[in-house]
C-alpha cells in the first residue's frame, strides 16, 4: 500500500480509497484500466503516492473501472467526496429528486437571507 499523508494530493488520497474500497490491488487496478502488465502496479503506485497524475483521460478509465464519478478523484470535501461514491448507486429518479432537495433547500436560503 502507498504510504499517504494529510499532505498527499488530493487525487493520491481518493485514488488509494476507491482502489481499496473496490478490492483491487494496484496490479489489478491498472490492468482493468488499461496499462500493459508489466507497469500497472507502478503507475497506480506513483499516482497514490502523489509523484505523478494521470491526464484526465486516464483518471475517467480508472474511476470507470472504479465505479466512481470522476469528481471523486479530485474533490477535498469529504462530504460531497461521500455523496459521491452514492451518487452511482442511485437511480434516474432518486438523483432528480436529490437535486430538486437541493434547489428548494439553497433557494429557500436565498430567500431567507433577503
């Protein structure tokens, strides 16, 4: 496992919790994703250790493989980083009616702070 710090970039941090939280060893990950065999696990690697970040092409394919909205990989708020890792698991209706929840409750703010 590489070795992650309050100080590791964001990308390194939620890269490693999706991986883990999928079950896949950095081998794995990469493979699934693409990479020749030979430098799967290194690349994941770097990109968890923080040394490298993959182009946005290759952080879609391995949130892909993840099952994780690329926005997870990228986010500092833990918060929305939860809501994320729901996100897919909701449906078409439950994520529109998500959304409505959030404009009633911003614009009724909005309108308090008139």
């Amino acid at each position: 496992m590489a070795k992650r710090t309050e100080n590791s970039p964001v990308f390194a941090i939620r890269l490693a919790q999706a991986r883990e939280r999928a079950g896949l060893s950095q081998k794995q990950l990469g493979i699934l994703a693409g990479f020749d065999p030979s430098v799967a696990s290194p690349r994941i690697n770097q990109y968890e250790r923080g040394r490298h970040e993959p182009q946005l092409k290759t952080a879609k394919q391995l949130a892909e493989v993840l099952g994780v909205p690329p926005a997870f990989l990228y986010t500092d708020d833990q918060l929305l980083a939860e809501l994320l890792l729901r996100w897919n698991d909701l449906s078409l209706k439950a994520k529109k009616h998500l959304l409505k929840e959030v404009e009633v409750e911003t614009s009724s703010k909005k309108r308090a702070g008139r």
